[in-house]
C-alpha cells in the first residue's frame, strides 16, 4: 500500500469513526486532512449537520468547495474535535506540525477542541522527533536576529521560501525551518524557543494528542488513545 492509499485510510477513519451529527470540527490542513475533510463532505450530502473551523486558508477553500458550513474559531468556546496530520509523532505520541506552513492556527484550534485527533501514515512514526525540520513561526520585524537566537539551541536553520519568495504564513509572518539531528527533550525545547523574543509559535504539539490514527505493520489501521 503506498503512501496515498494510507492517508486516504487514516482521514476517512477519522471522520467516519469520531465525526457525529451536529459537531463543530476543527479541520487540519495539508494531504492526510484533505481525506478527513472530503469524507466530512460526503457525510454532509447524505444528511449530516456539521460546521467546521479551518486551521488554514487553503483548508478554508477545500471546505466551502465540500460544502461544509465554515464558522469564525471565536464564535464558539470550544470544537467538539480538531482532526489533522502531523509531520512526525513519536512513541510518546509528541508530534511535529507546521509542514504545511499553519502551525500558529492549528495549535490554537487543537488546544480549543474537546480532543484532538492526529491522523497519520506509517512513515510519521518516529521513535523520537528530529528526522523532519522543526518549523517555528516568526514575526518579520528582525527575524534574522530571531533565527540567530534560534540557532543557538544546536540545529540547522534556513528561511522557508516558496517560488523564490520568503514564504509568508496566513498570520503574515515567517516560518524558520530548523533541522536537529535529534530532539531529546522535545517538552523543554518547545517552552525555551517561545522565550525568544520575535518567535511566535513552534511546531512542538506537547501533551496535545488525544487519539492517534495510523497504519499497522500489517496495513490495518490502528487506533490509540492517548492517556496525557
């Protein structure tokens, strides 16, 4: 089974197993969530009430197109469930997020929701986090004084760019990429870069997860519930 084949697995399960009549849902962005999200629009067709609140603009056009009913994130005090990917998450189930450039909202959105749900293909199984660059979400204003800061704690950093511009997130801020060979002690590294000035949020996902969904060595999928 490829990699396509599991995302589409993991996000219909999602939807069909944890989305009830009548929920709010936080909806994730990026190629695991897209199936989340199109299930969610076949369920609506066939009589489902759902509303939803996007973690990302791009999210935002995919639900509109799924006929999803899109509500504002303050217009209610918290989601019945956020469901969304990740980039890695180990045996801890401590997970990287930011790959798709929302990590800001998506962290806002996971942290309103009654449980989150991580759905993820097998390659996202980590024994522990570091293989993928940590994004981390800065303000422009300086933000070369902010990657230096950065850079002292041991990674690799560059400035995400697309099409030969510096990437602008939907916050209008910058996304600094930093590659670890390893990270130790994930819970510390998350609260020592939000102490730098000029950084806004990282993609640390802490004692956040609630219910993983992934693929078995078998290609069966497996569901686990996280005891934070």
């Amino acid at each position: 089974m490829d990699r396509q084949n599991e995302k589409a697995l993991v996000g219909e399960a999602a939807a069909t197993q944890f989305v009830k009549d009548g929920m709010t849902i936080g909806l994730g962005t990026g190629s695991t969530a897209y199936y989340v999200i199109k299930k969610m629009g076949e369920m609506i067709k066939a009589g489902m009430t759902l509303k939803g609140v996007a973690t990302s603009k791009a999210t935002e056009k995919l639900a509109i197109e799924c006929g999803i009913q899109l509500i504002d994130i303050n217009e209610v005090e918290e989601l019945d469930l956020a469901i969304d990917g990740a980039d890695e998450i180990d045996a801890n189930f401590y997970a990287t997020k930011g790959g798709g450039g929302a990590l800001l909202r998506e962290k806002i959105i996971a942290n309103a929701a009654k449980t989150f749900i991580v759905v993820a293909d097998g390659s996202k199984k980590v024994q522990s986090l570091g293989k993928f660059p940590l994004p981390i979400e800065v303000v422009p204003f300086g933000y070369k004084q902010t990657e230096r800061a950065i850079r002292k704690f041991g990674c690799k950093t560059e400035i995400r760019e697309k099409d030969g511009e510096i990437f602008v997130t939907d916050n209008g801020n910058y996304i600094v990429d930093c590659s670890f060979s390893s990270i130790q002690n994930p819970t510390q590294l998350q609260q020592d870069l939000n102490n730098i000035v000029g950084v806004v949020e990282n993609g640390l996902f802490i004692d956040m997860v609630d219910v993983l969904i992934s693929i078995k060595e078998h290609k069966e999928i497996s569901v686990e519930y996280v005891q934070n």
